[in-house]
C-alpha cells in the first residue's frame, strides 16, 4: 500500500493504492491497482475513528470527487473516517476503457478480463483493504444503488468484515435473470414518461419532433457517436433522479435553430446531448451492465434490447416513450468509446457460465445490522423486487419513501444517512 496526504478546508485526505489480485481464486496470480480516498475532518485527524467504506452506484463509476463536505460526507465525517473507493476498472483503480482494454489481447481475452469484475470481486477487495487499512477491524459499508447490490453480496460472503451496512436505493432481487428486471423496468419506465408530460405537457411535441428529425435525418455528433431516433429515447435514463425530469426539461426546450437549409438541430442541443449519451467516461458501464444480473447458466444476451420487443409502445413517437438504464448492442456501433469493445461485449452477452452473487442462506441467518432506504416506484430497481430481499435478509429494516428519487443520498444527504443509520441501532 501507498498513500498521498493533503489538505482541503477542513478536511484531511489521504490516497491510498493497493494492490490486489485480479482473481481472487488465485491470490498468487496476476495483480492490479485499486485508489481510494481516506477523508477525515481536520478536527478529528488524530482521533482513533471507526471506517466508513462508501459503495458507488454504477456498475462503472469511480467514487464521487467531492469538494469539501457536501451533503451525506458531512454527516458521515462528523463520526467516521471515509474511503471513498473507485471500485476495480473505473477511476484510477487499473481502468477498463478502449484505450486500456487491448492491452489484455483480444476480445476473448478482453471477455474473460472483465469476468473479474463484478461484486463478488469488489467485495473481496475491499476485504483485502480493510485489513490493511483497519487492522482488522470491521467497518461500517454504504451502498449507494449498484453499490447497494454490492453490499447485499458482501453480507453473502464476508459478513465478518462488517460492523452495520446501509443501503440507499440499491436492494437487488437475489435470483431474477435480466428478463425478469427489464421486464418490470419497461412499464416502469412508461409511468415516469407519463409523469414528465402531466409536469411539462409542452414536452410531448418537442420529444416527438426531434425524433421525427432524426428518423429522416440521423445525426453525427461533435464527438463522432452517431445519434438515432432510438439513441434519443434513452435520455430517459434522467427522469430516476430527483431533478432528472427538470433537467431532461431543459435539455429539450428550443432544441432547433433555422438555418439556410431549414430547422436544424442546434449545435448547443448536440453538445449537451452527447454530454449525457457519450460512454467515454464510463465504458465499464455499458460492458458489464447487464452481467450485474447474471448468476447461472442463461446468457443475458442482450437482455434489455430482446425486452424492448414485448413493449410495442417503445416503438412510436406518439407519445413518444423514452427509456432508461438500458444497453443495447447498437450502440456499439455508434458511440466512438465503445465500437473498439463490440466484440468483447457481444462475448459477455453470450456466457453462460455466472457464478452467484447472493447467499439465500447466509442472509436469511444474517446478524449484521442493516437499514435499506428503499425509493417508491424507483426508476433503476424494482421496488417489489428490494422488498422481496428485504425480507430474505435477517434483521433488515426498510425505510420507503416517495420523498425521494433512486439519488436520494445525494438529494436528501445528512437526513437519509441519518436515519438509516438510526435503524442499525435501534434508534429510530
């Protein structure tokens, strides 16, 4: 292990690189780097506190780059000691892009790269980092979504490690395939469309004429991604945060500007639609989205896109329906960060050998204590499904809300993570 120490206002911040191996059936084997960021308020640097490990939503995403203390940071600091982890292939913990990917060889070789890369992985890293970070000690985890499904596979395999878990928005089914999620996800998808045109019914002719444009008319973007009618209906991936509805709002009005040969998208519009639809940041994501789900022998094969076809609706544009959280194989084809990586996420598509990432067993004698904030019609996971696991895991206690959107960590900060943890000690 590493480290880098400086400073923020108020704060004391530490980097840490470890080295762990890439497969932990083999610890002997070949390594990579993982980065974390210990944070600590400057008044308690030299203060024995318990760890607070935070789990990002994703798969894919590096840990939060915050600033200061912002929101639940600034509640957790004022009793723990923070790490921030990128998890395995995303911020500066040995990432997984097209850039680096071909250093493995193939898209075989690429395939069974990234079969190392789910939460079962994760967790035993940060198993390997607790014991070099605590001593021993076990820590308290926070997951926030994807993070969340991490948490409930680290309660599976090392609930030693933990001294309370709580999850935000992140209690996944522990048994459905990928049809099964699509499945309830696509009319969940239709209600918050419908929701977005009763908040701004001005919405519905613009969504349909810029997708009526596109249809005669697909576009290049600056960035070189090719925008289709159906890439267009996937900013529908915004309305599961709190302000997503606003934002997609936003983005939509006065989308054209006249030109000598005619409306035209306008270059404003296309630069902020790439911001949002480019997978350049965040590769991991789309490669190894679905395979969250896969945990025996049925391939998810394209899951979301085969769905789709039971859902005729998402075909028109009156209304026109937008979708959310789903990866389709064709955009490997139009987005510039992931056609180097088509075959590698077609071989991903097609295994058939997932192991499990939940243990009915272990969680149904759980003695770990654990709160879940569980979001009402959560755009990102199914509500009946979080509830179902709730009450496989012992001893769980739910807080369910309408208050808030899949964010509601971010949106709701110091007050969720306080209650929640309230609920693993039987305070509230």
């Amino acid at each position: 292990m590493t480290a880098d120490r400086y400073r923020q206002p108020g704060l004391l911040l530490t980097d840490h690189r470890f080295t762990v191996p890439l497969d932990h059936a083999d610890p002997g084997g070949e390594t990579i780097s993982l980065y974390a960021r210990e944070i600590v308020a400057g008044e308690k640097a030299g203060q024995e506190l318990p760890w607070l490990v935070y789990l990002q939503g994703g798969p894919g995403f590096g840990a939060d780059r915050s600033v200061g203390r912002p929101g639940w940071l600034g509640r957790a600091l004022r009793e723990y000691r923070v790490l921030m982890l990128d998890q395995r292939g995303t911020g500066h913990s040995t990432p997984a892009t097209r850039q680096t990917l071909p250093l493995r060889g193939g898209p075989a070789e690429q395939a069974a790269y990234l079969t190392h890369f789910r939460a079962d992985s994760i967790v035993r890293d940060c198993e390997l980092i607790r014991r070099e970070l605590t001593g021993g000690a076990p820590w308290t985890v926070l997951g926030q979504s994807y993070g969340g499904f991490c948490t409930v596979s680290y309660l599976s395999l090392a609930p030693e490690g933990l001294t309370a878990a709580v999850i935000t928005g992140g209690l996944p089914s522990l048994d459905a395939h990928a049809d099964d999620v699509y499945r309830a996800a696509y009319p969940r998808m239709e209600r918050k469309v419908a929701a977005h045109y009763a908040r701004y019914p001005q919405d519905a002719a613009r969504a349909r004429r810029i997708a009526e444009h596109l249809a005669e008319r697909p576009l290049t973007l600056p960035n070189g991604a090719l925008l289709t009618v159906d890439g267009f209906r996937t900013l529908g991936i915004l309305l599961g945060g709190g302000e997503g509805s606003h934002r997609l709002h936003h983005l939509l009005e006065d989308a054209f500007v006249p030109t000598v040969a005619g409306d035209a998208l306008s270059d404003e519009f296309q630069e902020n639609l790439q911001n949002h639809l480019s997978y350049a940041k965040n590769p991991l994501y789309a490669l190894v989205h679905e395979s969250i789900y896969g945990q025996d022998t049925r391939p998810t094969a394209w899951s979301a896109d085969r769905v789709r076809a039971e859902f005729p609706q998402f075909e028109g544009t009156d209304p026109f329906l937008f979708t959310g959280e789903t990866i389709h194989p064709w955009m490997f084809d139009h987005d510039p960060a992931l056609r180097p990586l088509k075959e590698t996420a077609h071989l991903l598509a097609a295994r058939t050998d997932w192991t499990p990432l939940y243990d009915r067993a272990r969680l149904a004698a759980n003695e770990v204590p654990v709160a879940a904030a569980v979001y009402h019609d959560d755009l990102y996971v199914h509500t009946p499904h979080s509830l179902e696991t709730a009450r496989a895991i012992k001893g769980l206690r739910t807080w369910v809300t309408d208050e808030f959107e899949h964010d509601g960590i971010r949106a709701g900060g110091p007050r969720v993570l306080d209650r929640l943890l309230a609920l693993t000690r039987d305070e509230a």
